[in-house]
C-alpha cells in the first residue's frame, strides 16, 4: 500500500490525481475567493464557536454510539456497532455541512444559497440552516426523486425554500446536479453553491469533508471509552462520499482499523441499473472536478440507478478515488435486494428505520459479521433515517 497522505488536497485541489477545478477560467476565481473565505473564516474563534454551539444545542451532537444486540445476535460473529447520525436534527449527517456552508455563505456576504439533492436530506438540511440564518435557499432535485421522495419535498417547502423540479434526463441526481448548477452561474458573485458532497471543484470537496469530520472525531472517543479499543472494522455507504469522509478522516492514521465504503449494486454489476463508481468506473471528469466516474466511450456521463436517491450520482469524492488507489479504503457493493432486506431486519430487530442510503452499509456489516469472531467489532455510519423511505418501502414489499 502506497504511503498515506494526510496533507490533502494540495494549493490545486487535488488528492493525488482527482479533484481539481475543472472549470472555465472566470469561475477558477470565485473558486478561490470562496477557499480563500474559508481559510480565513472557519478557524477563526468566533465561526467555531457559532458552528458549535450550533451542533450542541440545535442538531443535537453528538450523536451516540448503539449496540445492535439484536441485529449482531442474529447475524452471529462481530458485533455490530451505529453511529446514529440518523437522530440529528433534520434527520441524517448532512445538517453538519449544511450549517457550516450555510454560515459561511452568510459571512461572506452572499443573498442566496443554491443546491442539488437526491434523497432530499441534503435539501432538508441546507433549508433548514437557510430558514435558520435568515438567508434565501433554492434547492434543485429531479422529477422522479420528487416522486419517490416526498415527505422531504413537503419539508423544503415549509422551511421555505425555492424547489426547482428538474425534467431533463434522468431526471435524477446528477442532472439536479447540472441544474442548480447552471443557475448558480448566472450570478456566482452573490450567489453561494453549498454542494451536497465531497465532490464538485476545489474547494467544497475539502470543505463538507472538514464539516463532516465531526462524525469521525466524536466516534473515535466514543468507541474508545465503552470498548477501551478501536473498531476492526468502518463502514459507511458512498454515493458522492461525504458521510464516509465524515467517519473515516479521523480514522486514516489507525492503521489497525480497515475502512469499507458500499457502492450501490442496484440491480446487478451486469447489468446498467447500478452506481458502483469506484467499482466499475474510469478516471474522467466532471461536476468541475476529475475522479472515477462511469461515462461512456466519448467521456460522458452514463446513467445510473439505485434504489437509494441519495446514492444515485456517476462521480464520486475525489479523495475516495485517491484512497482507493493507495488500498486505505476498500469498496464493496450491495444490490436492491440485499439494501432492502437490511432494511428491515434493522427495523424489526432493533426498532431503527434507517434511510435506505444507509441501509447499504447494514447490509455489509450484516454480511460480514458471521464470518468474523465475536471479539472482532464493525461501525457502521447510519448516515440518516428512513422515514423519506418508508412508503416506497412499504410499495416494494407489498406491506
């Protein structure tokens, strides 16, 4: 294994070979001025004390570590540990980066807050911070997530936000992605584009994983005061990669602690219904930014399908890529089949319904544990709830 870098990204946004801003020359700019805002702002004393006083008393950290006695019973072999970032307020990690962008935005001055969402947690949570800092938010999701995802849909609009269905394409994350994007750049000196991940170009893969480390940090003090031990084993599911990022940088050091991220299999690796990114894909660019993504032979975006709409996205963090080619971090996937039955295991044997975003990530642990022994310990990131879910689960299953 290639030795760890820990001084990333580099002055050009770049882990190893992915990342940087691959964007026209006038946005480079903006790009560095909101870097350069983000340096000189957020270690600041009064920013840090705002964001946590912000995280204690409003999003509810941290969030704690659960036993799944049931679930681990059941299984046989390891115990299976959750950091239940399902419990924050709004309902999944993303409320952490949400706050953080959502402050900044309003440090530098800016009168709107643009964004992307697929499962609509990340639009949940970045309307929330909005209505929150009394400042203007306009998220951008696709028809079809619209459809399946509605009990978000109705949250956005009572926060208050602007909600622009998107009809082109897929009709889905990535081309919510395009869309809010292209409305960002009409204005891109007042507007801010708090992206939903650690993806997009230099600076915001940094800046949503340094907000999400939040995860990692609390669940390395708490796994180590109840098991006086690290975990063996990490595990958190990835579409664009921020709440593996969250849990896995205050890991990256520890290397007794092996990392697993799960990609969506969807419906089969042989089939074209997946979003196994880093499983699949080739190095290329796009969102303004290089990493493993699937594209066709011109270069180009494919199409992709899971049965979670947050994990529904062609790219991929670029630090993800960069972890994968150094084999710090391994990736796995995990069909509709296997995501869905994790599903309700964790909900009948430990009362939990979690997002089927996170369910992929059960759904491994839950693989794995009955071939390891029971002093061996996996945590799983439970990276949100699943009520968005529940009645499309429910049509699934004929419930």
């Amino acid at each position: 294994m290639e030795k760890l870098s820990l001084e990333m990204p580099d002055e050009k946004g770049y882990f190893g070979e992915y990342g940087g801003q691959i964007i026209p020359p006038p946005l480079i700019d903006i790009m560095n001025e909101i870097n350069d805002a983000y340096d000189s702002v957020v270690n600041t004393k009064i920013f840090q004390e705002e964001l946590q006083q912000l995280y204690t008393d409003y999003v509810g950290r941290p969030s704690p570590i659960y036993f799944a006695k049931r679930l681990s019973e059941k299984q046989g072999g390891a115990r299976i540990f959750l950091k239940r970032e399902d419990l924050n307020h709004t309902g999944a990690h993303k409320i952490n980066h949400c706050l953080g962008e959502a402050l900044l935005a309003k440090h530098m001055g800016k009168t709107k807050v643009l964004a992307e969402t697929g499962a609509g947690q990340h639009g949940v949570a970045l309307a929330t911070a909005c209505a929150l800092l009394g400042i203007d938010c306009e998220i951008h999701m696709g028809e079809i997530d619209i459809e399946k995802e509605h009990p978000n849909v109705t949250k956005m609009k009572i926060l208050g936000c602007k909600l622009v269905p998107v009809s082109r394409g897929t009709k889905t994350l990535k081309d919510a992605v395009d869309s809010a994007f292209e409305e960002y750049l009409k204005d891109p000196v007042n507007y801010f584009y708090a992206i939903g991940s650690v993806v997009g170009p230099h600076p915001f893969p940094k800046i949503v994983r340094d907000f999400q480390s939040v995860v990692g940090k609390e669940a390395r003090a708490q796994f180590l005061e109840m098991e006086n031990k690290l975990p063996d084993i990490l595990m958190a599911c990835v579409g664009g990669g921020s709440n593996a990022m969250g849990l896995f940088t205050a890991f990256l050091e520890d290397e007794s602690v092996k990392m697993i991220g799960i990609e969506p299999a969807g419906k089969g690796l042989d089939t074209t219904e997946h979003a196994a990114t880093l499983t699949l894909g080739t190095k290329g660019a796009i969102h303004g930014f290089e990493c493993y993504n699937l594209q066709d032979t011109n270069g180009n975006p494919l199409p992709v399908y899971s049965i979670a709409s947050g994990l529904d996205y062609p790219g991929v963090g670029p630090q993800h890529c960069y972890l994968k080619d150094i084999e710090r971090v391994v990736y796995e996937t995990i069909d509709d089949k296997e995501c869905l039955d994790a599903f309700m295991q964790l909900s009948r044997l430990e009362g939990i319904i979690p997002a089927l975003e996170s369910a992929h990530a059960v759904a491994h642990a839950m693989k794995i544990a009955k071939n390891m022994s029971d002093d061996e310990t996996i945590l799983v990131n439970l990276s949100g709830r699943g009520d968005k879910d529940a009645d499309f689960v429910a049509s699934c299953l004929s419930l």
